[in-house]
C-alpha cells in the first residue's frame, strides 16, 4: 500500500494518482471492486474521473473516500482535489404562520358575505311574488255555505217506508291460489343449491325427507342437487324427469323464465 504521507498528486488529476497507488499496491480493478463492493466500471470512472457517470456529487464523494482510504491516501485531500461540488443542505422555506383569531375572523367574514349575498337574491323575489301569493291564499278560503234550497219537511205528514237498500258483499270472492312454476318435494335427505336470476345463492344445504320448497317464474335460475334421486322435481304440478340432468347421483339443470328444466349453461 502507498504510505498516507504522500500527499503530492500529479498535475492531470486525482484518478491517475489513483491508478498509479493502485498498480503499485499490485491490485487489479477487479480485486479493487471486490474489496469495496464495487462494481469495476464505477472503479474505472473515478479513475478516469468521469463523474457524471456516477451519479449526485454526494455519492461520488464517498466512492472516492472508500477508494483513497483503500489505496492509503488521505481521504480529505483526495476529496478536495476532487474538485466535486459541495454538499449543500436543502433550503427549508418556512410556511407563513396565521393567528387563530385572523382565521376566525376571515371565515366569520366569508359568512356574512354569503349570507348577504343570498338576502340580495331572495328578498326581490319574495317583493315580486307576494301578491300573487296573497291572491292564491283569498281565492282558497272556502265562502259561506249556501241555504238548502230543497222545501223544509212537514213534520206531521206520515212517512212512506223507505225502500229496501241492497248491500254489495265486501267478502272477497275465494280465489285459486296460482301453482308454483316449480316444487321440489324431498322425499329422503339431499344436499341442493338454489340460485336466482342474479347468481346469487337462494338455498343451500342439507333438506331432510318431508320438506318441500316452491319458486315463482322467474325466481330462480340454476338448481343442483346432490341426492337427485330422493327428490322429485315438478313444473306447475307435473313431475320432471331428471335422467338429462342426472350424472352420478347429482342433478344439475337451469329454470327458465317459466319455471321449465333446461340444460346447464357450461
């Protein structure tokens, strides 16, 4: 290594006295590179001195102190023959600092200009429209309810009976309740899943023997189920059969819009 008393460096530069300390420390670029844990081309570009390569003038300042401390040099002279421009610490600008009771007043004053900007508009409105207001409000007070004009009734004149009225039931005529578009009736266990027209999950889960489920039209989109043979499918009361839709023991078929069985869209 180049002891660190010599301090005289060679008019054209600071990367040729690196290079020379280098070759006459017997290191290659390579082992300079493998002992810093730098690559070879950023050993090359201090010794060429081409800064730009390297990046902000703050990193190359510290690739050359690794280097001069490597090699023996005196780091600080090494880094001002450099000629590197100065670190310069970022100029902070302060923010302009408000009162509360300025703040305060400037909104309480953003009010009132609001507000009277808003009295402006509205009272030339409410001047123009009263009177028609006021008009409405006199041609709705009711006047005074006129005398009956039919003959006032002789008390003493004996009453004709009055004629038998005809009153309309209001009981609601009993009505046939509409059948399901389709009723799954379980006639053992069966795992199902029931979605509806937005893919959504109506149902799902284990029905025992005994239960039965109904959907309106258009209710319900896509039906599987796992004990397909312990469930008996009807449209609108008549049963379906399900050997198309059968594989294994799972049945899987979609509902149209009228509650019929098709195929499963794949």
């Amino acid at each position: 290594m180049t002891s660190g008393n010599d301090t005289q460096f060679p008019e054209h530069g600071i990367g040729a006295r690196l290079r020379s300390a280098r070759e006459a420390a017997g290191l290659s670029v390579a082992d300079v590179g493998q002992q810093l844990k730098m690559p070879a081309r950023v050993v090359l570009s201090l010794e060429a001195e081409d800064w730009g390569r390297l990046g902000a003038p703050v990193f190359v300042r510290g690739q050359l102190r690794s280097y001069a401390r490597l090699l023996g040099l005196p780091v600080d002279q090494v880094v001002q023959v450099s000629e590197l421009a100065p670190v310069v610490a970022t100029e902070l600008t302060p923010r302009t600092y408000t009162p509360r009771m300025q703040r305060v007043a400037e909104q309480a004053s953003r009010r009132a200009v609001y507000i009277v900007l808003t009295l402006a508009l509205l009272v030339p409105i409410w001047v123009a429209t009263r009177p028609q207001i006021e008009q409405v409000a006199r041609e709705a007070t009711p006047l005074d309810a006129p005398a009956d004009p039919r003959p006032a009734r002789n008390e003493s004149a004996p009453r004709k009976p009055a004629a038998p009225m005809l009153r309309a039931s209001l009981t609601p005529l009993p009505t046939r309740p509409a059948a399901a578009a389709l009723s799954l009736q379980f006639q053992g266990d069966s795992w199902v899943e029931i979605r509806g027209a937005d893919g959504q999950v109506v149902e799902s889960g284990l029905l025992k023997a005994g239960e039965q489920r109904s959907y309106r039209a258009g209710e319900v989109t896509r039906v599987k189920l796992g004990n397909a043979t312990a469930v008996r499918v009807l449209h609108e009361g008549d049963v379906q059969d399900l050997a198309p839709y059968l594989r294994a023991s799972v049945a899987r078929f979609a509902v149209s819009s009228d509650g019929s069985l098709a195929p499963p869209a794949e």
